[in-house]
C-alpha cells in the first residue's frame, strides 16, 4: 500500500471593511471592464460580465450559510466567546477543493456549497478577491493566499496555474524537515496580518511526510463612522448571567452624538448596526431580549431569519453601550468540519487530491483556524488565520446597552456578505 503524504492549509484574517459594488453600468474609461467600479468575471463564450449577472450571490449566499452552521457547529461545546472568519476558512478550501477529485471534492463542495461549475467558482473568487484587495482611504484590507511546497516536490502545473490565476496564490519551496518552513509561513502569516497572527504553524508541525501548506491571510482595520468618547468610557457590569457579572470598560456614545442608526427589535432581540467609515461595512450586533438569551438566539439563528431581521432595519436615534473586547481564538477544524459531514478528506485511506498530485495520495491530516479581533472606542481591528493540513442599529433616544452576551457580524452592507462572525459572552476573557 502507497504511503499518504500530508498537505497543510492555513489562513490568516482581520476583520475588514469592504465592499463589493455591483452596479448597472461597470465600465471603466474606454468601456473597459474595471473591478474596481463594480464586480466583473471573465465567462468563457461571454468575456466579461457583471458578477451579479453571473449569480454572484450564489457564493455569497453559500458563505453565509457555512458561517452559520460553523457557529453552530462550535456553539454546541463551548461557552466562551467566538470569532472566526468563515471567508477566509471557505477560501482556503476552495483552493483545496480544486485539487480533489471523486468522493473527496463532493463533500468538500457539499459543506462549502461551493458551485460545481469550475468557471463559475473560479471566476466569482477571482472577483471577490480582486474587490477585497481594492484600495480605499476608508479603511484597511488585504488578502493573500500562497502555496508552499515541499522542496523538490513536483504539482501539477495546471494546479499551480489556477491557484495563480483564480486565487492569487503565490508559490514557493520550503523545507519541511526542520522548521525553516514553518518559520517562513509563520512570518507570512505574521507580516498579512500586521503582526496580529504571529504563530499559524507550531514549531515540529511538519516533518517528512508534509507535502503542500496553503494559506489565507485577511487583514482588516477600520474606524467607526461615529467614534466613541474614550472619556465616557467607564467601568460598568456585564451580566454573563443573571446571577454572575463582571465589571468591563463601557464605551459610550456621548448624548451630542447620539446619532440615527439602523434598530429593530422584536420579541427575541435587539438588533443594532455601526457603521465604519465610508459606509460600506457595518458591524450588526445581535442582543438577546433575556440576559440568558444567548442559547435561544442561536437556535433561532438562520440565514432566513438573519435576512428578515435585517429588512426590518430602520433609522433610529439611539444611545448605545458597547462593551470594549479583545479576543483572540484557536480552532481545530478536523472534528468540526467532519461532524459538518467533511469525512473523506481528512481519511488516509479514502481521500482523493490526485488533481495535486497523482503519483503520491494526499489527505489533510490537519486543519486549524486562529483569530484575533479588537472592539475599542476608535474601530475595530481583527485578525484570523486557519490552517488545513492535509497529510500526506425621538425624543428620549432608545438604549441599545450590549450588557450581557452578544453575537457579532461584521459584514458587506452591499451584498450581505458575512465576512466575520463572534460572540462575546465575557469581555474579561
């Protein structure tokens, strides 16, 4: 029996405000197409064309509902605050993905509702990442991937062509045996992030049996649209539940800049959105009615229900407590995304990545994700990294008073994008 050799994935992401603009009319001068005025792909038969035309949504809307049943999936054992980035996770894959074959890549694609069309996936990737890596003077945002391939070990050329072409993917040799490879991701990952992911890969996490490591990085930076007084911020209780609280730094939006944002609420929860500069991100909070609300939320908690409570949005004067935070989180994926249905990939004996390589089998022996993020009276800054490894929202104003435990978005206010999902059940941690 062949020995399986190992592939690992890492991505690394701060949270970031973007947006994708898909308009009626995205020529540039001369009629060219330009990315940055709105979304285009290239579609063989019908050069380029608005990514809204070509079901756009149908990337987005999958990545939603992954972010969704990937909070799912962590909620079910753990009560500590959450954040992860379910873009860059489904990004990583998606470059996984184009190198599976058979059984393997339909469960991949099964999880990730990635589009069976090559062209289509492709080409919406390719789109989406040309729009994250847009310039702006509202905010910061980069995203980056990269192969990195064992020294003398030969892929497939068309494998490396799309993950160069499609993902931006850059490649290099690395040596696995000693940590000199480890070394080189982890200062990658590291200078992506600006400094807020330091260690995707452990010292000794590769050895011999390491082939391949893809990595992700996002980076994000943005200030809010209406910043809040560092002066107003003062020590105040959060209620982990009724009969525990901590004391954490309350910001505060002092009274002359209470400001109209979008607010709804209804018999389950408050909903609040804080816009970053430039409009084009937000950050939605969703607060349980109940301190001890937080579970019956996240049942409730689908895309549909995410979607309608969404429409009922409308502008509001509105006072606003929010905690400041700081998290930073780890996840192995393995477990996680094989009780999502994700089996095969991670089996020795059974997984197909023979679109890398046909001559050595390969399987994910392993897949991590780590995430930094940081809520303070300027804006928000955040950072998250995965690695696969594959083995071988008149009068008196109303109050929104985030006192108690939260779930957090920040996303594409264009498209409805979720590019960042947490919770935060205490401050402290």
């Amino acid at each position: 029996m062949k020995k399986k050799y190992y592939v690992l994935i890492g991505i690394a992401a701060i949270v970031a405000s973007v947006q994708i603009m898909i308009t009626a009319d995205c020529l540039g001068s001369g009629g060219i197409p330009s990315f940055f005025n709105c979304t285009w792909i290239n579609v063989d038969g019908q050069g380029y064309v608005p990514a809204k035309t070509a079901s756009a949504s149908e990337i987005i809307d999958s990545n939603n509902r992954f972010a969704l049943k990937f909070y799912s999936e962590i909620v079910k054992d753990s009560d500590e605050n959450i954040f992860f980035s379910p873009w860059s996770v489904a990004t990583a894959f998606a470059i996984a993905y184009e190198g599976a074959r058979g059984d393997t890549a339909q469960e991949i694609r099964t999880v990730f509702e990635f589009p069976q069309d090559d062209t289509l996936r492709r080409s919406l990737f390719q789109a989406i990442q040309n729009d994250l890596n847009a310039d702006s003077s509202d905010y910061s945002l980069n995203t980056a991937n990269a192969l990195w391939v064992k020294e003398d070990y030969e892929i497939k050329q068309g494998y490396i062509d799309t993950a160069k072409s499609y993902y931006g993917s850059q490649v290099d040799n690395v040596d696995f045996v000693s940590n000199d490879g480890v070394n080189k991701i982890n200062e990658w990952v590291s200078s992506k992030t600006q400094g807020k992911i330091k260690r995707l890969l452990e010292i000794d996490s590769t050895d011999a049996l390491t082939r391949l490591i893809i990595t992700n990085a996002i980076y994000f930076q943005g200030e809010w649209e209406y910043q809040f007084n560092p002066s107003f911020t003062q020590q105040r209780d959060f209620y982990i539940s009724k009969n525990q609280a901590v004391k954490v730094p309350m910001m505060e939006l002092e009274w002359k800049d209470w400001k109209m944002l979008n607010y709804a609420e209804n018999e389950l929860l408050e909903i609040l959105e804080l816009p970053y500069k430039g409009g084009k991100i937000s950050m939605l909070i969703l607060l349980p009615k109940d301190i001890d609300g937080i579970r019956t939320l996240e049942e409730n908690l689908t895309t549909e229900k995410l979607f309608q409570w969404k429409e009922n949005l409308s502008e509001t004067t509105i006072a606003v407590f929010l905690p400041k935070f700081t998290a930073q989180t780890e996840y192995d994926l393995n477990d996680r995304l094989q009780q999502m249905g994700m089996t095969i990939p991670f089996d020795e004996f059974r997984a197909d990545f023979s679109g890398i390589n046909e001559v050595e089998p390969l399987y994910i022996g392993k897949a991590v994700h780590k995430a930094f993020v940081d809520v303070n009276e300027v804006g928000t800054e955040a950072a998250a990294a995965t690695g696969i490894e594959a083995r071988l929202q008149s009068g008196p104003p109303a109050v929104f008073k985030a006192d108690h435990p939260f779930i957090f978005l920040i996303q594409d206010n264009e498209t409805g994008q979720i590019l960042f999902m947490g919770r935060v059940v205490d401050p402290t941690q």
